[in-house]
C-alpha cells in the first residue's frame, strides 16, 4: 500500500455532528488545489459524513480507514 503524505492534519477527537465537517471545510479551504489534508474524528458518524461530503464538494476522499476507535480520512482538495 503507497503511503499518503498529508500536508496538514487536523485532529476533532472528541467533537461531534457538525464540528468536523465544518472545520474540514475550513481545513480545506486554506490549502491549495492537490493538497491532502489528514482529518482524525472519533464521532461514528463522520464516515458516511465526510464520504457524503466529499462527493458534494468535489474534493477527493483517498482513504477512509478506523484505527482504536478513532477514524481517520485522507482529503484532497479538489
């Protein structure tokens, strides 16, 4: 598996239903086009979120993986 190399992170461990999407948004928004933000969650329904998120805004979902608990999403601006 080719590793993925982030140009931020952004960590919302512990936020819920909006809070990550909305400071994905902001994430993503201070980068430029083909930049790959790493976001960490550990609300459940951020999975479906982002992938619905993703597909409204164009931006690329790369990765999509679960680890402890915590789920962690590999972005790219679009």
């Amino acid at each position: 598996m080719d590793i993925i190399k982030e140009d931020q992170v952004l960590d919302c461990t512990g936020l819920l239903c909006p809070m990550p999407i909305v400071k994905t948004k902001k994430a993503i928004d201070g980068l430029e086009s083909g930049q790959v933000l790493k976001m960490i969650a550990t609300d459940a329904g951020s999975p479906p979120d982002i992938a619905a998120w993703s597909r409204q805004t164009g931006n690329e979902l790369l990765l999509s993986t679960e680890d402890g608990g915590k789920f962690i999403f590999f972005l790219k601006k679009a």
